[in-house]
C-alpha cells in the first residue's frame, strides 16, 4: 500500500525544509512495508521503519536535495572565478592597450559563489580596469559561450562588490581618466619615502574629511579581494585609514591600505586595534608592508591616548611581517641590555641561558614605549631567545620549552591552587564562581581528573 502525505509548514516556520525537523509526527500504516514521500519535488523510496523520527525524515529530505543540487552542479559549465578575473591599475588610454599593471584576484568566494566558481560559460574573461588614484571601475567581461541558465555577473558584482555601481561604457572610463589626472589624496601626508620608482606617500584620514567617503565605497573592494571572509566597514569617525601611494610623475598610484579602529579605555585612554591591511599585489615583497606598519606605529607612539596596538585576527602573512618590524624595534630598544652580559656566540650554558631572562619591568618600559601589546613582547622575546640559544645542546632547549610552556599555560589558567578550590566548591555543591580561569575546556577535565576528579565528575562540573 502506498499512500501520498502532503503538508503545509506551519506559519511560524519560514522555510519548507526547516519544518519538517520539528513539527510533523507522522502515522504509519503497520501494514505498509514501503512508502514514497513527496517534498518540494524531491521523491524518496525508503522502508518506513527507518522513518520512526522527524529527525530522520528531515535528513533524508535534505540528503535528496544535496543529490539534486550536486548532479545540477555537475550539469552546468564552469570556470574558476580567481583566474577569469583580472584587475588593472591605469592611469591613461595607453595603460588599457599595453596591459600594464594587471594582477589577480585574492578571494571571490564572497562575490560570486562560495566555490569561487561561475557557472554557464565558457571560455569567460573579466577586466576590471581601475583608475589608478581616483579608484573609478570599467568593468568589461567576454565570453565564447553562455548558458540560459547561466549566472548574471552584472547582478552579482553590484550586490556583492560594487556599492556605488561601476561603469560598462568606454567612452565614459575616458572621462574618468581625465579626472584622475587632477586626484589628490584625502587627509593629511604623515610620511614619505624613496625608491627609483618614485615618492611614496602615506595620508592619514577619516570619514569626516569631505569627499573621502565616496572615495572609501571604491577602495573598500579591494578589502573583499584581498582579505578572505573581510566585510564593509561601517562610515564611523571612531575609524582612521592610512593610505599609501606611489607618486610617480604627476600621477598617483594606489599601493595599499590600513584601517583601525579605537576602542576608549578608562582615564582617556584608548587600545588601536588594525582591522584591515591591505597591499596591492603589483607593489608586495618590495618592503612597502614594512613601511606602512611602521608608520602605523609611530602614528601610535605620537597619540599619548593610545596605549598598545593589537590585531583582529591577523593572517598569518602579515604576522610574520608585524614579528619582523616588532623585533628590529626590541632589538634596537634594549639589545644591548641583552647581549651585555652573553660572551660572544650562541648560548650554551645554562648560566647564560639564565642571563636571558628579562626582568617584568624592563618589559613593561618597552610596552608603554613601543606600543607593542604584551602577548605579542613575550612572542617578541621568544624568537629573539629561539635564535641566540645553541640548539644542539639539549639541556639548553628543554628549558626554552619549559619557559614556551609555562608562558602558553599561564594565559590558560591562572594557579593550580584554584583548580583545588574549584573541587572544594564542587564538593560542596556550591555555583563556581572560578570556572571562567580555565578557559580550555579540555585543559579543565585533565587538571581535575588529576586533582581526583573522575570522568564523569569533570564533565558533569563542566557542564555546572
């Protein structure tokens, strides 16, 4: 016996999918062995013994729709979105002819689709040529062949790239070329350097500057281009940019960008934190991302507010370049502090080793000096210790990896006595209030476990 059971979601339920995890309860003839469920066109055939629970129902209903949507996938053409797109940086007609200054794209999984692919074409190219100051977009795209089905670009680059839309005519990219012959850079000039290339040039400003804002929804698509997951900033004077560019013959280049954002502590101070660092690829692995963290520090040590400098989630490109410029600036601040006591070569002793050890107040000058956070001065430290101890001796090493140990340790919990305290107010069957010092859940249940919790006991606290 067959039967066909056709439901409507409930109102509180937006989507069809998400209400058959948790309202329907199904009666099943006990005299039917097989069954076919129909739902928004998909068609199963499944033993109704294995349908006892909605949430089973749900999971076989989306498993159908993840089948259908693979085999459309596998239907349509595609081509691999980071490789169709190209980015030029022009600053007159001759630069479009020549192709000059052309570079990829970073990411564009949040433009098109997540699999960075786009699907209904073949043999698919898409220009985007970029004023070289004033940031002005012609977007240009050719194909060999197209689908009906096939994604509209236009659509996907205004909703997702474009803010304030883009240009698809010629003759007016010409007019924009024109005016960028007459760009100059908002803000104000707080450092310049050389290179046989040309001037280069960083500004300082904020959303208040007149005309920076609408300059700032042009900029802003190289953040989505060039930072995986990144997103548009809110038009907040809380926010600074520091923009560098090239100033070569009477025209400027963009190389790259800086935004931070302050956050206001008490007594009228504040902590900096970098939000988005961006070099153009035309201009990286010249030491322009040296530079523009620099200046972004001496800004900070110029501010008396400001009181250390953190990151938002840092990639780990520009962690190693930030580690650079933080231990050149260490080194040249107390490097003869450390070295004074050391006889020349590595480190091979464990007197020596223990004439490394710098003392908290030391650490803290530089902190307030350099604007340099804590955690990052211990990871300062750490390299610098890594690279003077001889690795050959093994005594040596062990005690870099304990201190290693012992620092990582320290930011996880506070002192073993408080795991002790935490089981006595366990026992007493008291609220913790000291749970929140541990803050690995998996570091929690060993510590207790050894302290005499069983396994059981750990999780049931954990769970507390």
């Amino acid at each position: 016996f067959f039967f066909l059971m056709i439901r409507r979601p409930p109102r509180s339920t937006q989507s069809r999918s998400s209400a058959a995890s948790d309202v329907y309860k199904r009666q099943v003839s006990t005299q039917s062995t097989w069954g076919i469920h129909f739902f928004r066109g998909f068609r199963t055939v499944v033993p109704m013994e294995h349908l006892n629970s909605a949430a089973e129902y749900a999971e076989l209903v989306h498993a159908a729709k993840r089948r259908k949507e693979e085999n459309e996938t596998k239907e349509r053409q595609g081509v691999d979105a980071n490789e169709c797109l190209s980015i030029y940086l022009v600053r007159d007609e001759a630069d479009m002819v020549a192709n000059t200054n052309r570079f990829p794209a970073g990411y564009t999984n949040q433009i098109f689709n997540e699999d960075e692919m786009i699907y209904g074409y073949e043999g698919l190219a898409i220009n985007l040529f970029v004023t070289s100051g004033s940031l002005e977009v012609l977007v240009d795209y050719n194909y060999t062949k197209k689908e009906e089905n096939a994604d509209d670009i236009e659509r996907m680059l205004t909703e997702n790239l474009f803010v304030d839309g883009f240009l698809t005519d010629r003759e007016q990219f010409k007019a924009a070329l024109q005016r960028n012959q007459s760009f100059f850079p908002f803000g104000k000039e707080v450092f310049r350097y050389s290179r046989e290339e040309g001037e280069y040039i960083a500004f300082e400003t904020k959303f208040s500057d007149v005309g920076f804002p609408e300059y700032h929804r042009r900029m802003q698509i190289f953040s989505k281009l060039f930072i995986d997951a990144a997103s548009y900033i809110e038009e907040s004077e809380y926010w600074t940019y520091l923009i560098l560019y090239l100033f070569k013959g009477d025209r400027f280049y963009l190389v790259g960008f800086a935004n931070t954002y302050d956050f206001f502590l008490e007594f009228a101070r504040k902590r900096r934190r970098i939000s988005q660092f961006v070099i153009l690829p035309p201009f990286q692995r010249r030491g322009h991302g040296n530079q523009l963290i620099k200046i972004l520090y001496e800004t900070a040590k110029a501010d008396p507010q400001c009181t250390e400098i953190t990151v938002e989630e840092p990639a780990p490109e520009f962690q190693l370049m930030r580690l650079n410029y933080e231990v050149q600036v260490v080194l040249n601040e107390i490097g003869h502090i450390l070295f004074r006591d050391l006889q020349s070569g590595l480190v091979s002793s464990v007197v020596d080793y223990e004439k490394l050890r710098i003392p908290r107040s030391l650490i803290e000058e530089v902190r307030k000096h350099e604007k340099i956070c804590m955690e990052e001065l211990y990871r300062v430290f750490e390299l610098i210790k890594y690279a003077l101890i001889d690795r050959s001796k093994e005594e040596i090493v062990h005690n870099f990896k304990k201190d290693l140990y012992h620092r990582m340790t320290r930011t996880t919990f506070i002192d073993y006595n408080q795991v002790i305290k935490c089981r006595q107010i366990y026992v007493k069957g008291e609220k913790s209030l000291h749970f929140s010092l541990i803050r690995s859940r998996s570091r929690r249940r060993d510590i207790m476990q050894a302290d005499g919790f069983t396994s059981d006991e750990a999780c049931k606290f954990d769970r507390s």
